[in-house]
C-alpha cells in the first residue's frame, strides 16, 4: 500500500506563490464585475467607489506580490542559474516602485 502523502505534489516556492497570485487576480475580477453591475444598475456614488478601491487595492496586493515574489527569486538564485530574460535587482526595483 502507498503512502498517501507520497502522491501529493509537492508545490515549489514559485509555484506556490504563483496560485496565491493568481486567486487574487481572480478575486479582484470578481469584485470588478460587481463594480459594473453596480454601474449598470445605477447603485449610488458611493458603493461604487468603494468597490473600486477594493478593486484597485487587490490588483495593488497582486502587483506587489509578483514584484516580491520575482525579487525573492532573483536574490537567492546565483546569477549563474537566471535564465536569461530574467530580470535585474534594477529592473524589480522600477517595477516596484510603478505600483508604489
């Protein structure tokens, strides 16, 4: 008999932050087709903006964990492993500082 554990796949750092990344993207896409239902419906001023700061604020949350998840990989990786394309500490930090 196998142990059930062994069949489990084992999720890397990388992937793993890639699901958390991805749920929120879906959430936040969740909450903009509330925005414009909301819209469509004529619901007042005031529950649409609130809705679209929660919106604006999940994509902020996903931008930075991309940008975090990306320069956590870039510093524990040896220059000699980055596939090329990969990008710079320079280029992170711009990324970065866009979503700030």
């Amino acid at each position: 008999m196998s142990d059930p554990q062994s069949q489990v796949p084992v999720q890397t750092p990388s992937a793993a932050a890639q699901k958390r990344i991805s749920n929120r993207l879906r959430r936040a896409r969740g909450q903009l087709d509330a925005v414009i239902a909301a819209v469509d419906s004529g619901a007042p001023c005031r529950d649409i903006v609130t809705q679209l700061s929660a919106v604006s604020s999940a994509l902020n949350r996903a931008g930075f964990a991309i940008v975090a998840t990306a320069m956590q990989e870039c510093v524990t990786q040896p220059e000699s492993e980055r596939a090329e394309g990969d990008l710079t500490i320079d280029e992170l930090e711009k990324l970065f500082l866009t979503l700030a």
